[in-house]
C-alpha cells in the first residue's frame, strides 16, 4: 500500500510526454472552476464539456460557464444532468474524466462513475479530516494550525472516496477564510488538480483508502453558526470572526440590531466585561473578551454595505461601555 505520507509531500513537479491526451468534462462553478478550465486548456488538454450552474434570469452568468462559451464549449446546467436528455448528450461527447472544481450540488452516481477513468474531485482540507462543504470555515474555526487540500476520487458518501493525493499548507495565527483560500489553497488547487491529471493519464494515480475512524464532519457554516458568545474565550470568539470572514460572516447584536464583525485582531486588554467596548478610535472598537480583547476594524450593521469603523463610528455614536450582544 502506497504511503499517504509520501502523496503529501511529494512536489507538484511537471511531465510532459504522456500519449493519448483524454478527453475531459470539468465540472465547476466560480472563479476556481473557471481558473482550472483556463489550466487544462493551457496545459493542452482536451475538454470535451463543462457543467456549470444555470444563468438565473436577468442575472450574471458563473464565470466558469462564461469563459466555456466564450472557447465554444459544450455546457450543461449542473443539475440538468437529473434530465436523461442531458445526461445522454453529455455521455454522447465521450469524456474518459470527470474534472470536479468546486462543486456544491451532489451529483448523481451515473455521472461520477460514467466516464472510463470516472471522476477526482478537490477539497479542501487534509481528509477524512473536516468532510463537508464548509471545510475551510471549520479548520480556522476549531483553531487548527495547519490544513490543506485533497484530490479524490468521490464514491457514494459524502468526501469518502479514495485519495489520490494531498498538500498541506499552514494556517497562520491571523489568517481568515479569505487569505487561507485565496491565498494559499486557491492556486494550489489549480496546480494540484493539473497534477492529478497527468497522473492519471500516466497510470501513475494513486487511489488510497481513506482511514473512516479518523474522519470528521461538519455542516454548512450558516447564520446559526456564526453568532459570536461573547462568554468564551478570546481565542475562540477571534478564531469564529476569522473563520466566517468574508463568508458568512460572524455576527452579534449592537442596540437590538444585527451587526457583523469581519476584520479584527486579537489584543491583550483584559479590563471590562466580555463584549463590553472598552475603547474607540478612528482605526478600531476594542471589545473585551476573557483573557483578552476583539480589536475591531470593519463591521456591517443590518441592512449596509461593510463599514470602516471610523464610518460606524460616525453613524453610530458608540460609546465606550456599551455592549454587544445585548
């Protein structure tokens, strides 16, 4: 059995030479899909179709369905392959590879499993750790130090499918949701799934068997996971208001109303009542927290756009001794 250790830290090193070039289907939504696209196209692979989500009437179209028309691709709704008619004019161009670059809608099993050499997928986080489609969110969230990515070939269950390989990167003490992906597992990615490609079409892939008794899982991170308990500890209140930004965006209550808090740092005053405002300025509201204090920098009241505090300020007339979440 090949050592999941050594998939890890093997380098994202180039090959070249390797045949018979297969014919491709990226299955994707957002920027990242629409990076990887860009990629394979480069790397002088052979898409044959691209599913992306539906253009709402009236809306923008995803960026990843956009630059596949914009090449003259073949595009297919992602959730109009329940429709037999779509699934057989997919099937009709032949792809011997589902590509899965950020997708939110579980896809039916006919479509993983119908191309010759199936489907990989990306995530991102080290699995089994931290299954689910939150799973930046929670690494930060949980305070974890470190996490990374996943290319895997997904099975019946939910990020259960075998490994084919992993990167790990380092979760800084001040990275939020943002920086973590798109600083660091957003090009990883890309490269990391152009890897998994070549792999595969030099029959050097790797399928490891996922350790299930290590595995975790967490939910969506929505509205009801991100109010901030201004009686717990300033680590966790800072590591919660880092790991929902910018999405979904940690959150509290300011004179009865909602307001969410994004960019902050974590400061050493100890003195008042956890989320009591100890102190403002044009830059920051310093909270106090248990053990410490939320140095806050931008926050978006119910109903606004995102705030600098000096513009909350203003509008607002805080003061120092009132609270938040009361």
């Amino acid at each position: 059995m090949v050592d999941p250790l050594s998939i890890m830290k093997a380098p994202l090193t180039a090959v070249s030479g390797f045949g018979v070039t297969m014919r491709l289907a990226v299955i994707g939504q957002a920027p990242f899909g629409e990076a990887v696209l860009k990629r394979l196209l480069d790397d002088g692979e052979e898409v044959v179709a691209v599913s992306a989500p539906a253009t709402p009437d009236g809306g923008r179209p995803d960026p990843l369905r956009a630059s596949a028309e914009a090449q003259g691709l073949p595009v297919f709704g992602t959730r109009d392959f329940k429709s037999d008619d779509v699934f057989d004019a997919y099937m009709d161009l032949k792809p011997d590879l589902n590509v899965m670059a950020f997708v939110t809608d579980i896809l039916a099993e006919r479509v993983l499993f119908a191309p010759p050499k199936e489907t990989i997928q990306y995530h991102p986080s080290l699995l089994p750790k931290h299954r689910g489609a939150s799973a930046m969110n929670w690494a930060i969230i949980q305070g974890e130090t470190k996490t990374g990515l996943t290319i895997f070939w997904p099975d019946k269950g939910i990020d259960t499918g075998p490994i084919l390989l992993q990167r790990e990167v380092k979760i800084e003490p001040d990275d939020t949701l943002g920086s973590l992906y798109f600083g660091k597992l957003f090009e990883m990615g890309v490269e990391a799934i152009a890897e998994s490609v070549r792999l595969i079409n030099t029959g050097k892939a790797s399928r490891i068997p996922q350790d299930h008794a290590r595995a975790t899982y967490e939910g969506l991170c929505r509205d009801k996971e991100s109010v901030i308990d201004w009686s717990k500890s300033a680590q966790h209140v800072y590591d919660l208001v880092r790991g929902c930004n910018p999405q979904p965006g940690a959150h509290t209550t300011f004179r009865g109303e909602r307001l969410k808090i994004f960019d902050c740092s974590l400061g050493k005053v100890t003195e008042g009542a956890p989320g009591q405002v100890v102190s403002l300025s044009a830059e920051q509201i310093v909270v106090a927290l248990r053990g410490g204090s939320l140095l806050v920098r931008r926050v978006q009241p119910n109903g606004s756009t995102k705030l600098k505090v000096a513009d909350f300020v203003s509008k607002s007339t805080i003061e120092p001794g009132e609270f938040f979440g009361r």
